[in-house]
C-alpha cells in the first residue's frame, strides 16, 4: 500500500501551484496559469487537473491522498457555510474593466466543487494559511499573540489571539490591506480611497512612480539615489508602519512576523524604517512587540497549504529537519 499523501494547493492571481507531500517531505511540485476563461467552476476543475496530474507524475493514485489543504487569494463569502471566492484577480465580473480578465465571473464555487472529489479538505484565505505555517515552522513558531502581514502586489493578513486562529464570518479577518489610513488617499483595487494597499502594495510604489516599471524598479532606482524613488519608499515605509500600528492597537500582539515579495527582496531598506516608526506609536501598546521577517521565504506558498491539513506526528518530524527545504523544482505545465 502506498504511503498516505496530502495535496497543498496555492491559488494566487496568476498561477495555482500543487505540491504532493507525504511525511518525508514534498515529493512533487506542479504549477500552471491560473485559467480565467469558460465557466466559473474552471478554477476548481483545474485544481483537481493538477492534483491529478500531480500523483502521476510520482506514481500515486489519487486515492492516496488523505486530504488536501487550500490557500487561496481572498476575499472569501460564505454560502451555505461553503467557500466561494469573490476575488477581484480572478472574475472578470467584480471589475469595471473587463479587457483585465476575460470572463464575466462574480464568484468562484471552490469548496462546493472541491469537496465533490476530495473528502478531507480545508480552505483558508492565503495570509490565513501564512499565520498558521509561520507559527509551526517558521518565525513564529510556537507563539499565542502572532500577526502575519504579507507586503507584496497586495496586503494580506492573519492573526492568533491567545492562541486561537481568528477568521471572521467569511474568514478573511484581519483583512489588514483594506483598512483606511488616509481620508482622500489614491483608489484600490477594491474600491476604496486610502487604505493601506491602495498607499504601500507593490502596485501603489509603481504607480507613485509615474507607473513605468514594478516596484522592483523603483527600489532599483532608490539605491541608485534616485530622489523621487526616496521619497515614495519613505511614504510607504511610514504607512506600512501605521497600518502595524493600527492592527497591533486592535489585537495587542506579541509578535508581528512580515512575508511577500515587495519586503522579502527589500529588506535592509524597509525592516530599520517600519521597526522605527511602529515603535514610535503609543508605546504602551507597542513597546515589545517583536517585528521579524518570514523565516520560510520562498516555501511559504506550499507550506502555507500543507500546514492546514498536516497531522501532528508530521508536524514535528518536518519541524525537527526542515523538511520543506528539500522540495524539488517545480513542473511548469503549459495552459
């Protein structure tokens, strides 16, 4: 009989990626283009492709896998206390411009599809799945009061309170990307004027910019001394430390762990900067919080999926050798 295997899928805007794990690490890695086109349940049906495809490539049947853990892009509604996705990255029928994505979707029914093939399944928002693979293996292992925030294209966040995961009525909480900071501030993606992933995200640095580039080449420009690439980094800095500190008021954390590309790739320039003005915020609340980077990197995506479902005796023998960091490379499927 083969050994049991549990499937990690990681949905994000562009591309769904599926790792195979069992309990000596991650056999295998799949990824492919997120498919936005034809019906809404496209998206579920290519995960369970990819699944599939997944345990052919390593020889296992899908029966074999005991459960699959999701991490996905949000925001989350709840229907009938199943997940639909009502993200803006994927349908087409949430944005005004319908030439961005091509169909004409205002919802995704992931768990209700899903759950037709996959007996054992969990599906948490993407900064949820984070806070909770932070906290078995990564900088926030073991903590009760933790705060995961991710800096990247966009803002995300997910949250312990004394020990306990917090989700909210649709599971997006703490939605932390979305909340106001600046009263006739530039608009977000959601609709929104001011808040914080419409000031600090990747986006919102390009576009300060003059919108020629990615944020990648604003930092670029910073190191050169560039002026005007100072100043944007500056303001984003401090708004970025404004929204911990708003969040950090609401929660009173202990720890605040930071991920996502647009911090990860920039650290030595944005951790000094936020550490400062955070700590400058009503000291009662926020002298010692410790604010540390994501000790996964790279591996977060994958373990943020597999963590949801990965049983105890797992847990620990992955935690004491640092499994993840033996995943293979991963199979890039044409669309």
């Amino acid at each position: 009989m083969t050994a049991p295997y549990l499937a990690g899928v990681d949905i994000g805007g562009t591309k769904i990626t599926v790792s195979l794990a069992n309990t000596n690490g991650i056999s295998v890695k799949v990824y492919q283009n997120v498919r936005l086109e034809g019906s809404h349940t496209a998206i579920p049906e290519q995960v369970d492709f990819l699944i599939g495809y997944a345990c052919n490539q390593i020889g296992v049947q899908p029966d074999d896998i005991m459960a699959v853990g999701v991490s996905s892009c949000g925001p989350f509604m709840k229907e009938m206390g199943q997940v639909q996705l009502v993200a803006p990255n994927l349908c087409g029928g949430l944005v005004k411009d319908r030439d961005i994505i091509p169909n004409n979707w205002t919802w995704i029914p992931l768990e209700s599809v899903l759950s037709r093939r996959w007996g054992t399944l969990k599906i948490e928002n993407d900064a949820v799945a984070a806070v909770v693979a932070e906290r078995l293996f990564g900088a926030g292992r073991g903590e009760d009061d933790l705060v995961y925030v991710t800096w990247s294209t966009g803002i995300g966040g997910g949250a312990y309170i004394d020990g306990r995961l917090i989700h909210g009525k649709n599971g997006n909480a703490p939605h932390i990307g979305h909340i106001y900071l600046a009263e006739d501030g530039p608009q977000c993606g959601c609709g929104n004027f001011g808040d914080m992933e419409s000031l600090v995200s990747g986006v919102a640095i390009a576009r300060d910019y003059g919108g020629r580039g990615t944020a990648e080449d604003v930092f670029k420009a910073y190191h050169s001394g560039d002026r005007k690439a100072k100043e944007i980094i500056s303001k984003a800095i401090r708004n970025f430390a404004r929204g911990l500190a708003s969040i950090n008021a609401i929660l009173d954390t202990g720890v605040i762990v930071i991920g996502g590309s647009v911090f990860m790739n920039n650290i030595d320039i944005l951790l000094p900067g936020i550490k400062d003005e955070f700590y400058r915020s009503f000291p009662v609340l926020s002298e010692g919080v410790d604010i540390r980077p994501s000790a996964l990197g790279t591996y977060l995506g994958d373990m943020a999926a597999l963590s949801l479902v990965m049983p105890d005796e797992w847990i620990r023998k992955w935690q004491e050798n640092e499994l993840w960091e033996l995943a293979p490379p991963a199979v890039v499927l044409d669309r």
